[in-house]
C-alpha cells in the first residue's frame, strides 16, 4: 500500500516537472528558430548583393530608412520561380534561389507561423513577419531601431516583433546585430 502511495507521489511529482520544464524548452526553441531564421535571411540578402551588386528593394512603397516587411514582395525578389523568366521583373535575372525555408503552419485569420506561407510570406514563430532594414545612402550604417541615435555598422538588419508581437519592445525581439 505505501508503495502505491510512494509512487503515486512519484508519478504526480514528475509530471509537475514536465508541465514546468516543457513551455520553458518550448519558448527556447521558439526563440533560436527566429533567431536563426533572422541571421538566413540576412544571409540571403547579402548573397542576392553579391551576386547583382544591388540590394533586393521592394519597389512597391519603398522608402529608404525605412524598414520592410517580409512580404511575397521581398521574397519574391529572393526566391524567383520560373514565372520569372517569363514576367521579368528585372529583379532576378539569373533567377537563383537565395533563400528557402519550411512551409509555414495556419493560425487561422489568414496568419501562419515559422515558416513561408503559399503566397510567399515569411512568418516568425508568433504569427509575425519579419522586419528588414537596408542601408542605403552609404554612411557605413544603419541607425539601430532598437537604440535611436546609434549606428549598428551592417547593411542589413533582420528582427522579429518576439513573443508579444510587438515590435516597439525589444526586450523579446530576436535581431540579427
């Protein structure tokens, strides 16, 4: 009978430990997937640079300064299809394949999640897109978003809104400075 007891107590006591441990591993895991998924595509744009001397601007309301979402725009621009030799946007002559990536999971709402979604948008582990910000006008930098008034020295900056979708704190952001 004591046994019984002893290893309910077991069981009851284990299983609080795997309700403690798993949502924790979880949100690591989540974490280092944005993470690495931020510093890919930094990666891919930095080889779309190397092979056309140009970087991937979306032309379609693109301001320099500003940042850009990882809309089917932008990765259009990195992962031509053959379509593209067909409608040329003079983005990808060569149309080479920068950037791959897992299909993305459904959220409902029209929202996925890690991964690239049919239409061709990137999606961060929270349902969010990423952000890219290019240096464009030459000064050897870019302002960094999440500390106004420094110069991070990168061409490229990728982040993630994190856990709380909120690109404004950055506590939680992965980012690839």
């Amino acid at each position: 009978m004591k046994i019984r007891y002893i290893l309910s107590g077991l069981v009851v006591g284990l299983l609080l430990c795997i309700s403690l441990v798993i949502p924790q591993a979880l949100k690591r895991v989540r974490e280092a997937k944005a993470l690495g998924t931020t510093y890919n595509l930094k990666n891919a744009i930095s080889s779309y640079f190397t092979e056309y001397r140009k970087l991937p601007v979306p032309s379609k309301n693109y301001r320099p300064g500003f940042p850009v979402d990882s809309d089917p725009e932008l990765m259009t621009i990195l992962m031509p299809n053959s379509e593209s030799l067909i409608y040329p946007s003079g983005h990808s002559p060569r149309v080479i394949n920068f950037y791959a990536n897992k299909p993305a999971r459904a959220m409902g709402s029209g929202r996925f999640h890690s991964g690239l979604s049919p239409d061709k948008t990137l999606w961060d582990p929270w349902g969010n897109l990423y952000r890219v910000q290019f240096e464009t006008d030459g000064i050897e930098g870019i302002e960094d978003p999440s500390s106004p008034g420094h110069i991070v020295p990168e061409t490229i900056l990728v982040w993630s809104a994190g856990p709380d979708g909120d690109f404004a704190t950055w506590e939680d952001n992965p980012k690839s400075w």
